[in-house]
C-alpha cells in the first residue's frame, strides 16, 4: 500500500525536542515501511531518517505558517500515486481533502469541539475519516456529527515500558510538560500534604517560565525535585522505579501517553476524574481516579494496596502492534470502498 502521512509545515525531523505528536506519527510511519508499505512523510524541507522513509516538502515556502501548511497539504493531496492518506494535523484536511478522492484517515491528536465539527462540513466529498484515540472522544464526536471510524487506542512499545528488577524507590513521580493545564503545581501541593516524596521530568518552554517560578520555591531538592527533561529511555527507568505516578491533569487529555507507559512499567496512576481517565486507569486496581484534595491525599497513602502485576497487564492492552494491525484494517477496508466508489 502506497501510504502519505501528513504532518505540519514546521515539522521537521530529526527532531531538535521531545514533540508526542510527531514521534508518535515517525514511529507508525517506522514500521510501516520496515512493513513493506511505501510510505511518504509530508514535513519540513531537510526532514530524513534511516528508516526507508520518502521524505517529501515544498520548496518555496511562504512567511505565514498557516499558508505552508496549505500548500504542503495541497502537494500531498495533489499526488495520485497515494492509495491513502493519514493526517496528523488538527482540522486544516477537512478544507482541502475534497482535491482528492483518495481517503483521508485523521487521528484525533486533539480534542473535537465546535470548530472541529464546524470544518468537517467543509468536506462535502466525506472521504475523511476521524479516528478518536478513547471512547470518550468517540461519544464528543457522536455528538458533534463528525464522521468517525471505530476508535484506536495509542500504542506504546512495551518492550521499552516495562517492570524494573531494581528496587522500587519511595518516591513519586510526575512526567510532563511544565504547564498549569498538566497540573504540576497540584502534584507537588498534594505530594507535600501527603508527606512523600515526588521527581519532576519535564521540559519548560519560555511562555511557561511565570508559572514554574510560581512553584519554584516549593522544589526544595529533597522531598521535591525537579530532574529536567529526560530521555524516553531515562523516563521509563525512572518510571518503572517510582512508587506511583501522580498526574493531577486540569485540562482533557487526548490520551494521556503516559499514564499507560507507567502502568506498562507497573507503576500505579493517580490521576484528576477528567476526560478519559477512568478509560485509562482502572480505579482501586491499577490506581486511582480523584476528584477532590483529600483524593488525592488518600490515594498517595494506599498506593501500596495497588498490585503492579496489574497495573502490567492491563496496560498490555494498548501494545504498538495491536494498532498497527487496527490501522492496516483501517486502511484497507477504507481503500477497498474507495475503490469500489470510484468504479
């Protein structure tokens, strides 16, 4: 199968920092072609990788990020050698997917509101297919009328996230980017109510600067640390050594990557009651879900009644290659439409 993976304009790889989105799309595409697939990857010029990937741009790019993305998205659209689709932008192939009759898959790396249901109808041809990411984005998209296949979970590598022979540490640990939607000032405030310890890994970019000066002067270096960004390798060592994982989100995640790979190492989810969390973590068996302080509290304290076996093998759940095959059904069944269609 002839296979184009869209990504943004500003996209380029290797990648200079950690961007979820962008790894996650190189690694489907990774094994896709090690597959035997021929697959292209619409990014930014100069974009390669040793895996045999067509890397494929614009090569006269205009000043406005938005009018790169158009006409990187138009090339790809533009190509008839593709036998499918795959974007991985927000909304913006719902405005030009009618260019073409090939269809188009989306993963849902966002929410769907409003101005997502809004583009869709822009699609009059309906050759785009969303794919929600939990049956909790599947529900939103019922509800806004947007055209959906059935919903595939993130995979994750469960040969990188797994259980530590090493002994586990009393600590905690919260992974993530340093921003108030990802609740690290929670964490630390419920880590030290609780009177345990917590490991901070995450990078912060400028405009976040206010808001970790703001919790600065509670990461004393002791009960609290905070340990920088790390590496994916580095980040599941450490994962697989902490007591639990303390995730207090403010905002509905996606997916919420991470609280997999934790449980994928057997470490324990504490976890804010929003979005998709009870989807995610199974409550008193692989962690827990919390809706108030005294949650929270009480879940650091009882961390120790959740078995990490289970935390394992519910996590085995979500394995990378259980997506892939969900994806080459996907695919196959939405080219075998097409074709049919365009008889």
């Amino acid at each position: 199968m002839n296979i184009a993976h869209l990504l943004p304009y500003t996209a380029q790889f290797p990648l200079v920092k950690h961007n979820g989105r962008y790894e996650w799309a190189l690694r489907l595409a990774r094994i896709q072609a090690q597959q035997g697939h021929t697959v292209s990857v619409y990014a930014a010029p100069g974009s390669h990788d040793e895996s045999p990937i067509v890397w494929r741009s614009i090569e006269a790019p205009f000043k406005d990020k938005t009018t790169n993305n158009i006409a990187l998205i138009k090339e790809a659209f533009q190509n008839r050698e593709h036998d499918i689709y795959h974007s991985h932008l927000d909304y913006m192939h719902y405005f030009l997917a009618d260019m073409t009759t090939k269809p188009v898959v989306a993963t849902q790396h966002w929410f769907p509101d409003t101005l997502t249901a809004a583009a869709a109808t822009f699609n009059t041809t309906a050759n785009v297919t969303a794919v929600p990411v939990t049956n909790y984005m599947l529900q939103e998209d019922v509800k806004l009328g947007i055209k959906t296949g059935e919903l595939i979970y993130h995979g994750i590598d469960l040969s990188l996230f797994h259980p530590s022979p090493l002994a586990i540490r009393e600590r905690f640990i919260f992974v993530g980017r340093i921003t108030e939607r990802k609740g690290v000032r929670e964490a630390v405030k419920y880590a030290t109510l609780a009177g345990v310890g917590l490991d901070i890994i995450g990078k912060i970019n400028d405009v976040d600067q206010p808001y970790w000066q703001s919790i600065l002067p509670y990461v004393d270096g002791v009960k609290i640390k905070y340990l920088g960004p790390q590496s994916q390798t580095a980040v599941a060592g450490l994962v697989a050594q902490a007591k639990g994982f303390l995730f207090p989100t403010q905002s509905q995640e996606p997916f919420g990557q991470v609280t997999i790979e934790a449980q994928a190492a057997g470490t324990p989810v504490i976890i804010g009651d929003i979005g998709a969390s009870n989807e995610l973590v199974q409550h008193g068996k692989t962690g827990f879900v919390c809706s108030s302080e005294q949650d929270y509290i009480d879940a650091l304290h009882n961390i120790n009644d959740i078995r990490r076996t289970d935390c394992r093998e519910f996590a085995e759940r979500f394995d990378l290659k259980t997506m892939i095959n969900n994806y080459d059904t996907l695919y196959r069944l939405l080219t075998d439409t097409s074709s049919v269609v365009n008889r």
